[in-house]
C-alpha cells in the first residue's frame, strides 16, 4: 500500500537545496498551492520568508532552524 505524501489536483512547488532565486521562488509561491521542500530545501523556503507546507527526505541537510 501507498501513502501520499502530498495529495492535491492543484500544482505544487517543490524546493529543494539547489539554487533557486527570488524571482524563481515567488514564481512557485504564487503559482502552486502547496510549497514542499525537499531537505535542505526547507531552509531555503524559510529563508525567502516563507513557511513550506510538508518538508520531505531523511532531512541530514537541514538546519536546526
């Protein structure tokens, strides 16, 4: 059996470690329902003053934060 992670018919965002700017971010945040980071990921998505809806992954790579 599979469980969902994430469920939506809408788009979601997903942010992980890589680089990605703030024109890239608020590109996602304005156009996806959800904002799902992947890791390090999270840190970027708080760093850009937002909160990630689900953070995925063994999360080795994020911060305390």
């Amino acid at each position: 059996m599979t469980r969902e992670i994430v469920l939506s018919d809408r788009p979601i965002g997903l942010i992980g470690g890589g680089e990605c700017t703030p024109d890239q971010f608020d590109l996602v945040a304005r156009t996806c329902d959800l904002i799902v980071a992947a890791d390090g990921g999270a840190d970027r998505v708080l760093g850009f003053g937002a909160m990630p809806d689900r953070v995925i992954w063994d999360m080795d790579s994020i911060s305390d934060a």
